[in-house]
C-alpha cells in the first residue's frame, strides 16, 4: 500500500504543473448576483522607482474578469502610478515572440492611478489563451516606460471555470 501512495505522489510530482501560476476564484455580485470568474497572475519580475514610490520593488498583476455581461482586463501596480490620462493611452503588448501589439488603456472606473483598464479585450483574450509568456510595457509615472513580465500558460483555467460556472464570453 505505501509503495502504491509513493508512486502516485512521484506520478503527480512529474506531472506538468496546472495554472501553477494563475490564481482563479469565482465572485458573485452582492448587488445583481451575476456570477464571474477572476483569474491574477502576478509579474516574474519588478522594477524600482523613484521617490516617493522607492521604499520596495514594484511588481505588477494582471487581472482577468470573465461575467456574462462582460470580459475586463486589470493591469495593476504594486505601488506607484500609471500614466494614463482621463483620454486613454496604450499598451504595448508581446505574447511569446510573436510582434508586439499595441492594445487602447484607459483608467478604471473610480479613478485608481495605479491600474489600468486594457481596451479589445477579446482580441488580448485570444492572444493570451495560447501564450506561454506575456510582456506588457506600462508608462509609469516618474519611471518612464517598464516592461512587465508573466508566465501566463495555463490560462485555460479561468476559461474553464467561466465554462463551469456558464459564463460566457463577450465584448
């Protein structure tokens, strides 16, 4: 029996992780009680900033939200600010090494400087489901322009959760 236990414990240990590096939750909404699915996964690697943003590194997490009514993408710093007017900005995006894509931001609702709304969300949303590695370049208050990274494989998870939880997809 323990050499059974053993075996099954070394067959998962090999298995290729699931979403190892997404973390996906379902919410409903105190309010109308629709259901969605976030999926965050947070940068590789972070950056330092200048004063007053220079206590720690600041990483960056990017947040998928998936509901019937619609699909959001959250790119938000640990601390500092993005440069993004009331009038938008943009977003250079890189999946893999395919080009580099230039994707409309805006900032979110309720004024919050260190996010960012990303815009053609079924377009990223298409990209990224194939992807293994994501780089988004952010204009960063006092820091110029800084390239995140992310290992997004596994993306699939917030998929098929949506899936479970009938939500579907759409602009």
């Amino acid at each position: 029996m323990r050499s059974v236990l053993l075996s099954m414990v070394f067959v998962a240990m090999m298995a290729p992780p699931v979403a190892e590096a997404w973390e996906v939750r379902t919410r409903e909404s105190e309010m109308t009680g629709v259901r969605g699915v976030v999926g965050t996964v947070e940068s590789t690697n972070a950056i330092r900033l200048d004063s007053p943003y220079d206590k720690s590194p600041v990483t960056a997490t990017l947040g998928v939200y998936v509901s019937k009514a619609k699909t959001h993408l959250v790119l938000r710093l640990s601390d500092g600010q993005i440069e993004c007017g009331v009038s938008g900005c943009s977003v250079l995006v890189r999946f893999d090494d395919r080009p580099a894509l230039s994707f409309p931001a805006e900032m979110p609702e309720g004024f919050f400087p260190a996010a960012i709304s990303i815009q053609n969300t079924l377009a990223f949303v298409d990209e990224i489901t194939s992807a293994k590695k994501l780089r988004v370049s952010v204009p960063v208050y006092r820091g110029g322009d800084n390239i995140f990274r992310f290992d997004v494989d596994g993306f699939d998870a917030v998929r098929k959760r949506a899936d479970e939880v009938n939500v579907r997809q759409s602009q």
